[in-house]
C-alpha cells in the first residue's frame, strides 16, 4: 500500500505554505526521522521529518512550488514489495507546481479527488490527532479510535507500529469529523479592501512605468493580519514622555561594570524589561481578546518587532519579568538574529499578551502602531532627544525625553486601566533602579 506524503500543519495557524526544497530524491530509501523536505511557512523555513520508513516513489510537487495548501499530497512513499507502477497518475496539481505564481486556490482545486487519505481526526475534545496517512488507514480498517493511541513517533505523531500494537476500540462515527480539506480558504490570503479592484487600479497606472512586486507568504499574512486589526479592532492611544536621564546614567554606571563580561545593554532592553514588569503591576492589562472571552495572562511575555527584509518578526521573550536585564538582553540579540535569517520556530514569535515597536534608532520621533491581535496592547517607542523641560519647581532644563505611545485594545482594556498600566511603564522607566528590585 503505496503512502501518501502530505503537506503538513508545522504551526497552529500554518493553512499553506512553500515546498522551499527536497532532500531526498525519487528512489531513497528513508527512515522514520530521517529530513525530507525544507518547508517555508509564512515566517521562517523549517525541516520536515518522515514519519514512516520506505521508498521515495514520486515527487508530488516540484521544488520552490508557493501556496501548497496543507493536507495536500506532496511525495507518495512505496513500502516494501511496492513498485513505481503502483503510484496512481499523478495529480493535477503537480503540473501546477510548474507555474511560479500559483495561488492556493489553483493548488486546493487541483488537489487529486480519487481515494484521498482519511482526514485528521480530531479527540472528544476537539483536539486535532496527528497520525500518519498509512497509520489513518490501517486504524480505519481495524475499527481503531486514533484519539485513543499514543504516538511514538516525532512529536507524539501516532505511526504504523502504533496503530499495529492498539487493540480495536470503537471508532466514531465519520459524520462526527470534519474534513480538514473542507476548512476555511486560507488566512493568508491577502485581504482585499472594498473599493477599487486590481484591474481599475492597473488601468489608472498603465501609461506610468512601474515593476510588480508578486507578495511572498510573509507578505500576504502581515497585509491580512494588519487588514484584521484595524478592521477589527477598537483602537484607542494614549501618549506620555519620558525623561531617559537617569536610565541612560544608569545603564552607563552598569555597562561599564558589566564590560568584562561582554555585555552592553541598550535602551531597548529596559523598555522590555519595564514593560514586563508593569504587565505584573498592573495585571488586568496582561490580557489578549480570545472572541468570546479574554485571557489573563499571569507570566509576561513580550513581543519585540523586528524588522527583516519584506517584513518583520515580533519574536515573544517569555516570562519576561522573571529575567534579569542582561539576561533579555541576550536573548533578544539571539532571537533577532535569528529573525533575519528566518530561523526562528514558531512558537518562538506567536503567543505574548503585549509588544513593543522600537522605531526611535531611525530616527521617528512618534508614531501610532498597530496592535497584532490578539494582543491587548502595542508601545509604540519615538527617539530620545534633548529637550527643555519644566521641573516641579517650575524651573526650566534641558532633559532626555522620549515619546511614547500605548496602542490598546478597548475590548480588553479600558482607558483608565490603560493609563494606569502606561504610568506604571514610564515609572519604571524614569526609576531604573526599582527594576532590578
């Protein structure tokens, strides 16, 4: 029995994605665990592992093939005995994978209709099972309740010799479980806002020259989640300034006592780091909006926005409030790195209550942003420059200030708990000391 090689799910959100690259070629011999393929979801490029042993029959879909839907059979896999003339005619949506600019929905509909593979069954929980194609249909044919196995194979993924060594249970019934191929048109498909449609829009522009640019999966899902949060969204900005005198004399006193050990802390770190622990001062503004409920968060995890070519990552340092400014420092350095070479895993950016977006080492004084649901809340963090200041003495200086602003989310946070959450942000802040108390 020939072994379809579907596309798979390698994050919660993930509904498509790039073949980027093969590692094994037609006529391999694999193991469970050995690579097989590099996938590129919306925001990094990860290995992909076989689940089962055997045979490399056909290539599916070519290499640099882009919005291959999940669940699509991408490689079939011969077991033992099993020859090249066993595989069915390949589908039509191989000869797609020639056309650089096909679009998920091409590659959904060319999806071969004939003796597909059972769907992902789901737990009484609703908890998707994640079970190999062979294993989906040898527990269909011995009356097996994959939701009852336990998985051996990478990430508790339930595999051959699992379902081989279950005893029959009984099995729901298949009208309970809905086809995952039957799911929702992909999130990353770049929202169209009502008004004028590409074709107006290319005939405004067609005695000017101009190049297009075709949008890459990061690009689809930033315009489709952005689209989201404004549209979605009650936005509501609150704005204080900062004095940085006394962090910026602190962080002096401290990088030059951390030197030896290799360690500069920037302004950024402390803005973490005062965030963080604001989130623990003030903890009703520790929340994200989940639809038809919200979540309280009790550690903080903090987003940071990083800027990358064609986009940007807001990599999630958690628990946050427990680490030392030193300790986020290295972190964050590591994560950004990573973020620009697209190596960071999923769970590395998705999740957080709360981000910053740091657009003051450019230069910007001020600006708004836009919260990435379902966050509750975005800083927004200008440059610091000289300015005068009036004292409480009414004296007039000069003084370090930045400008901030607190994007909220007003179905999570009211504007008074908000307030009372950015002043604790900016007391930590102009307080440094307090921050390693």
């Amino acid at each position: 029995m020939t072994i379809e090689i579907l596309m798979p799910a390698l994050s919660p959100t993930m509904e498509e994605g790039t073949l980027a690259k093969w590692l094994v070629k037609e006529g391999d011999t694999v193991q469970s665990g050995d690579l097989l393929a590099e996938i590129e979801t919306d925001k990094a490029t990860m290995e992909f592992e076989a689940v089962e042993e055997g045979v490399i029959g056909k290539l599916m879909v070519a290499e640099g093939t882009e919005a291959v839907a999940v669940n699509t059979v991408i490689a079939v896999m011969l077991e033992e005995g099993e020859s090249a003339g066993d595989i069915a005619a390949a589908p039509a949506a191989a000869a797609a994978s020639a056309e650089p600019a096909a679009t998920a929905e091409t590659t959904i509909a060319a999806a071969p209709a004939a003796a597909p593979a059972p769907a992902a069954p789901a737990a009484a929980d609703g908890t998707r099972v994640f079970a190999s194609p062979l294993a989906r249909r040898i527990a269909a044919d011995k009356g097996l309740d994959l939701a009852q196995i336990t998985g051996t194979g990478p990430k508790g993924r339930i595999v051959k010799a699992d379902v081989e060594a279950a005893q029959p249970v009984a099995v729901a019934a298949p009208a309970a479980v809905a086809p995952v191929a039957q799911a929702a048109a992909p999130a990353a498909k770049t929202a169209v806002a009502a008004g004028m449609s590409t074709e107006t829009i290319l005939k405004m522009y067609a005695d000017r020259e101009f190049e297009e640019v075709s949008l890459d999966g990061m690009r689809k899902i930033i315009a489709a989640r952005l689209t989201e949060a404004k549209q979605t969204i009650p936005h509501f900005y609150l704005r204080r300034d900062i004095k940085l005198d006394a962090l910026l004399k602190f962080r002096a006193t401290l990088n030059k006592q951390l030197a030896a050990r290799g360690v500069k802390l920037s302004v950024n770190d402390f803005i973490i780091k005062a965030c963080a622990n604001a989130l623990q001062q003030v903890p009703a503004a520790n929340a994200v909006w989940a639809n038809d409920r919200v979540l309280q968060l009790k550690p903080s995890d903090v987003a940071v926005a990083v800027a990358i070519e064609g986009g940007l990552f807001t990599p999630v340092l958690r628990d946050a409030d427990t680490k030392s400014i030193s300790a986020l420092s290295a972190e964050m350095k590591d994560l950004a790195g990573r973020a620009r070479d697209r190596k960071l895993a999923p769970h590395e950016y998705q999740g957080g209550s709360f981000a910053i977006s740091n657009l003051g080492m450019m230069g910007i004084d001020n600006f708004d942003a836009v919260i990435n649901p379902p966050h509750g809340g975005i800083l927004a963090v200008g440059a610091g420059k000289k300015r005068p200041v009036v004292g409480d003495d009414g004296e007039l200086s000069v003084a370090t200030v930045m400008s901030t602003t607190l994007s909220v989310d007003h179905r999570v946070i009211d504007g008074a708990l908000a307030a009372e959450f950015l002043n604790a942000i900016v007391d930590n802040l102009e307080n440094p000391m307090t921050m390693l108390a």
